[in-house]
C-alpha cells in the first residue's frame, strides 16, 4: 500500500518543498508561480514529481495533483506542513486496522490560534460534523476518489472567490456519495508558518461572511442553526473582537 503526498504549494522550489516538508513517501507537488514546468527528483529512495503552473486557487492545484496521483493512497497537504518521522507507515497501519474506510482523516497540529478541533478518537465522520476537519489531514484510497468524481471547488479557497471551505465541500460530497470517512488520533504532521496565509486575515466581516456561504452550499436549509452552532461553540476565539450576533448576522448575509 503505497502512500503519496499531494501537496499544493507557491512560488516555491523543487529542493525547498523537499528539504522542509520532511518527505518519506512518494509525492505529486503542484506549484503555483509563474511559468509552466516539470522536475523530477529522488529523495530517501522515494519519486518526488514537481509541476509549476501559472494559475492560481488551492483547488485547482489539487485537482491538478488528482489528476497526475499514482499512489495507493493519497494524502493532501499545503506548503507549510511537516510530516512527522514515519507517517507513512502509521497512515498504512490505520488503514489496515479499518479495511472499511474509503478516507481517513488524521491529526496535523496546527497553532493555537488557529485551531477549532482536535480529534481524540476513532470514529465514523457524518454530514453535521463535516465542517471541522482541514484537507491536509485527508489521506484517501485513490480507487475510492477516482470512482467518486469527487474534486475540490474552485469557488472556495485559497486564491478563489470565497476564502475557505473547499475542504468541507470536497468531504461532503464524498460521503453523500456513500463512501465511508473515520478519523483517527494520530499526528501525522504539523502546520509551521512560510509566511502570511492566502486566505486568512483573522476573523473579520469576510471571514464570516465566507462562512455563511459555505454553509448553504453545505447544510441547505438547516444553514442558519449549522451557523449558530458554529458561533457558540467558537465564540471564544472568533468572537472577542466582533459580538457573537454581529457575526451572525454576517454570516446570515445581512449588516
């Protein structure tokens, strides 16, 4: 069972993508910049292929990286994640324990400020609880994702019209097509800070405005409870600056 990174990266460099990243299994880079190109390289034994391409949006860089994934299973990352010794043999063994799991979602520590979840055991993931999980802890069976036709929006994320959110949109609409998510307690990574983010900027009128747009895309109806669910279990940290009904009117789409 042959694991693979798929890592979306920009303006960076083949040997600066492997050298920080920590890299012990096969990878697919897609590299955002300025030009159109191709390296190959070898490292601890193991095939890194790096693409350059002069477009932009994380969604559109993974489905670029989808598309070019020869692996067993696939495992998404960004530019900033370093994977701790060995997460290819502990991705390989979680998927042994559970035969079932067409996607297992693994722990990648993330700074304080930035984190809203962490998992703390194994367990089925459903509809209603979609919307925590980030894709760089997404490790799938690349049979499973290509007979899904499942791939990330352009319309959320990095470098794309709404700031974030192609993540929970990309899980969703896996599991409604019946395969089978779990999450597993076990750090695979960690998220170390290249510079500012592409998308985030705290958490400002855009942020929740974002927030209220995926949340229709993700819950339908039930989006304004989904959103206030969101706010109260969060309110510490995303509502010091800006009044919890503030930003539920924001999210609600309304001043």
């Amino acid at each position: 069972m042959k694991v693979q990174v798929l890592a979306s990266v920009m303006n960076q460099s083949l040997d600066q993508v492997i050298r920080r990243m920590g890299l012990e299994s096969d990878a697919v880079i897609i590299n955002q910049c300025d030009r159109l190109g191709y390296e190959e390289a070898e490292y601890k034994g193991y095939k890194v292929r790096f693409y350059s391409f002069p477009d932009r949006g994380v969604g559109r860089s993974r489905n670029e990286a989808i598309l070019r994934a020869d692996g067993d299973i696939c495992l998404f990352a960004d530019q900033d994640i370093v994977y701790e010794p060995g997460y290819g043999e502990a991705i390989q063994a979680e998927f042994e324990r559970n035969p079932r799991a067409d996607m297992i979602i693994f722990q990648v520590e993330v700074e304080e400020s930035r984190r809203t979840y962490q998992i703390r055991e194994r367990r089925r993931v459903h509809w209603y609880n979609c919307g925590r999980y980030g894709a760089v802890g997404f490790a799938l069976r690349r049979e499973s994702l290509l007979a899904s036709g499942v791939m990330f929006s352009l319309l959320f994320g990095g470098g794309a019209r709404y700031s974030n959110g192609e993540d929970s949109l990309f899980l969703k609409e896996f599991m409604d097509k019946g395969y089978r998510v779990y999450t597993a307690p076990v750090t695979i990574g960690r998220e170390v800070s290249v510079g500012e983010s592409t998308w985030f900027a705290g958490y400002n009128e855009k942020f929740f405005r974002d927030r209220g747009v995926l949340y229709r895309y993700l819950y339908g109806r039930l989006h304004w409870l989904m959103g206030l669910r969101f706010l109260l279990a969060h309110r510490k940290k995303m509502c010091s600056q800006v009044g919890v009904w503030q930003a539920y009117r924001w999210m609600r789409g309304s001043r």
